[in-house]
C-alpha cells in the first residue's frame, strides 16, 4: 500500500512541477514514506532520519518531509524528536503536499497536516507508476477490525471503498495502457463494497474479470472471517483471476487468534481452507504469522507450527510480536513474552516454513507453467524474471522474450523461494488467462 501510496504522492508532486532527482545527493527535497506496523520498520524509519540529519546540516536548503504512518500516530511529538524535519503528512492528506512544500520554501516550518479524511481514496489522480507490466490499483482504504496488535486502524483510519465504476474506469484505461496484471488494493480489501450498487468484494472480482479479460488479476489482503465462498467460488471460475489467495492466520491457537481479535477460531479458519481447496483446485494459500503474542505459551505456539502443516502454506510473511502504542494490546496486555523466546519461536516458524516451500517447489520440476514476465533478472541479464498465476517467482533464459510476454516455462530447479526452467514456447495459454 505504501509502494501505490508513493504512485500517487509522485502523480501529486509531478502535477505541482516537480521532478524526480538522480538520487538523494542532487535531490532539493527528500521525503520518506513511512510504515508503523511493526517496531522494526518505525525503527528503520529513525535510521534513514539519523542520516538525513547529517545531510541536512551540510547541505543549506534541503527540504525533508516524512510521510505516511508514522507521523500520523506520533503527531507533532515528531518535531521534539526530529526538529530538523521541516514538515509531517498523514496518509490521508497528500492532496496538500506541494502547498506545504511551498510555504517551507517560504520559511513556514515543521508544520503538519495530519487529519484523518473518511471520503479520500485519492480517486481521479493518475499515479505515476512504476512498472508498466503489473501495478496497483488501491480500491479502499482504511480498515474497521481493530486486531488487538495492530496499528493500521490507527494510523489510516475507518474503511472507505472506491466506487465499482470508477474501478472498472481504472482497470479498463490500464488494459488499454498496455498492463497485463493488476493487485488490487486494501488494508482488508476483501470488505469493499459499494453500497449504490449493492456488491461486495466477489461482485467486484467478477466485474473487473469481465472488464479486462487480457489481464491478470491479483488481490490483497483478506481477512480471514470475510472470505467468502462465493468470492471463492468466483476465483475458481474465472479463468483470469490469479489462483492465489493471501489469508493472514497470524497463530494457529485459538486462544491466542481470541485475544488478537481476529474473530475466526483455528477451526474456522482451516473451514474456510477445506473451501478454498475445494472450489479452487490448485491454489496458491500464503499467510502472515506472528511469533511471541501476548501471554503465548509453548503449547500455543505449537498449535501454530501444526496448522502451517495441515495447510501447506506456499510461502509465509512472518514476524515477531512487537507492542504498537495506541493498539489494543498496549494498552490491555501483558507484552510477557521474553524478546529471545520471541526470536527463538520465530526462527522455528521460518525453518518450517522454508523446507515447507521447498518441498513445495521441488515439486514443481518437471511441470510446464505459464509465466508472465516482468523485467530482467536482478542476477543475469540474460534471463527474464515473472510469475505464475500462483505468484511464484520463476527465471527463465531470455531468448527473444520480454517483459509483458507470457512465457510457458519447464522447470528444471528449484530453491524454497524461486523456479527455474526453460521456455519451452511463447505461446499464451488460454486456460491460465
Ligand atoms: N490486513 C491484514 C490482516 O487483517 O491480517 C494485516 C496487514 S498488516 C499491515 C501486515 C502484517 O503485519 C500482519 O498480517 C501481521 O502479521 C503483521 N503485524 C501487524 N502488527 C504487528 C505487530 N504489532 N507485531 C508484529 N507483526 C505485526
């Protein structure tokens, strides 16, 4: 969300006459998009703002704003910690960034628009992208759960969806643009609705399925207890919806899932896997997984080490619990867990979870799969990067294909993050589009 967030900030300051610099030593203005959900990435944050400091000191002039969610729930306490940043703008109010910029210019300092605006999904603003193959499109905004872990209503606020015709506007003038593949976009995107026209999210799906039938089609992120089965019936019929589903467990104990409010019990959650394995033969599942919640006992972190197993995640995002202020949990739990016994649990999810996906793509060699590439290698020039359907990363020899094509690939080898193979035909398979 902060990757499409920056689209749009670039579209706002680009329409205000501004151009990206080479790099952050020729640059006038440096701005930094922040996350808080978790410690680390606040921390991080801190890091870039310690160097920034020092650039600011050598360098007469130089303008820096932070962005996004920090500022957002750390509000003008910024400034005391940070007096050298000349201004601060929560995630809804990026509308407003270049006359802030205008007024620092003028000496007007450490001002701070930080409100929070329940209309604004930033509709009508182009963002500037930045890859011409797969993008992003936000279709809402906000989030209503309130996870006892999480910061994210905090910071960006009640839910608010974009209208179902201004999303089949966007998609459709991306198809004609020349995108193959579009993710859309929420905190918890599979809540979106449009109240006019009486749909949820697997109305959404379907409509923009039909609008674009070139393109594939990605979501992210769903919650758990909002998934559907006719938004997973819809999946399993739609020849362009990706067949990769993203459900976020984040422990496998009820008891703990109970305390971080996420209104789903274990069982209920491997229901809706069962579901999920039965309408969409094939999919990919990936999750998100917090190690160290509070009051986690050894008995209900192995009852998250078993659920990782009845599932067969494809790949995992996984963490260690840190305290968010302002969340449920900081102001209502113990955070008890001792930080090593936190790391340790961690560690035993990640080497799961990695012989898992190993396993998993070991499993693959010998297939034929449809890829649609997106860019060069990282590692060769020579070769192509792109994915499946089921959003995994595959690198295959170039030869005379590029980016946007679709790439039927035999793979030949395997680690527990990337295939490999060989284009075996250009040719774009009407049954994975
Ligand atoms: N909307 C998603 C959902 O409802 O599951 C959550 C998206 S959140 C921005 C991304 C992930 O960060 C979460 O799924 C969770 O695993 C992790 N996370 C959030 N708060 C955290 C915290 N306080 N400590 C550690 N991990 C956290």
């Amino acid at each position: 969300m902060n990757q499409a967030d920056t689209e749009i900030i670039t579209a706002i300051l680009t329409e205000g006459g501004y151009a990206p610099a080479e790099d952050e030593h020729s640059a006038d203005m440096v701005l930094l998009n922040t996350c808080a959900v978790r410690a680390n990435a606040v921390d991080r944050a801190g890091n870039v703002l310690s160097h920034l400091k020092g650039m600011k000191r050598r360098r007469k002039g130089l303008v820096v704003g932070l962005l996004g969610c920090v500022p957002q729930y750390e509000r003008e306490q910024l400034f005391s910690d940070f007096p050298f940043v000349d201004f601060i703008v929560g995630p809804d109010n990026y509308r407003d960034l270049c006359g802030i910029v205008r007024s620092v210019r003028d000496g007007v300092r450490q001002q701070s628009r930080i409100d929070y605006d329940q209309q604004e999904t930033y509709a009508g603003i182009e963002p500037v992208r930045a890859s011409r193959i797969s993008t992003f499109l936000p279709v809402m905004r906000g989030c209503n759960n309130h996870c006892a872990f999480c910061v994210v209503s905090v910071t960006r606020g009640r839910e608010r969806s974009v209208a179902f015709d201004r999303v089949i506007a966007e998609v459709t003038g991306l198809e004609k643009a020349g995108y193959r593949e579009v993710t859309l976009l929420g905190q918890n995107v599979n809540s979106w609705r449009d109240a006019g026209k009486e749909l949820d999210f697997a109305g959404l799906l379907e409509g923009v399925s039909h609008a674009v039938p070139s393109m594939r089609i990605r979501f992210t992120t769903s919650h758990p207890k909002d998934i559907s089965e006719s938004l997973v019936r819809v999946i399993g019929e739609r020849p362009n919806l990706c067949n990769h589903i993203h459900l976020p467990v984040q422990s496998g104990s009820s008891r703990m899932l109970d305390l971080m409010k996420r209104g789903h019990t274990r069982e209920e959650y491997l229901d809706k896997i069962a579901m999920i394995r039965d309408l969409v033969p094939g999919a990919a599942i990936t999750t998100d997984l917090i190690a160290g919640f509070c009051t986690e006992t050894e008995e209900d972190h192995r009852q998250t080490l078993s659920l990782m197993e009845a599932v067969g995640y494809d790949t995992a995002f996984m963490f260690y619990y840190s305290v968010r202020p302002g969340t449920w949990a900081a102001r209502n739990l113990p955070d008890d867990v001792p930080e090593a016994v936190k790391k340790a649990r961690l560690q035993e999810i990640i080497e799961l979870q990695t012989a898992m996906s190993r396993d998993l793509y070991q499993r693959e060699i010998g297939k034929t799969v449809e890829v649609l590439a997106e860019a060069e290698s990282k590692r060769s020039p020579s070769k192509l990067m792109g994915r499946t359907a089921t959003n995994r990363a595959v690198v295959f020899d170039r030869k005379s294909f590029k980016p946007g094509d679709h790439v039927q690939v035999r793979i030949t080898a395997a680690t527990s993050a990337t295939l490999s193979g060989e284009a075996v035909s250009p040719e774009v398979s009407k049954s994975a589009l």
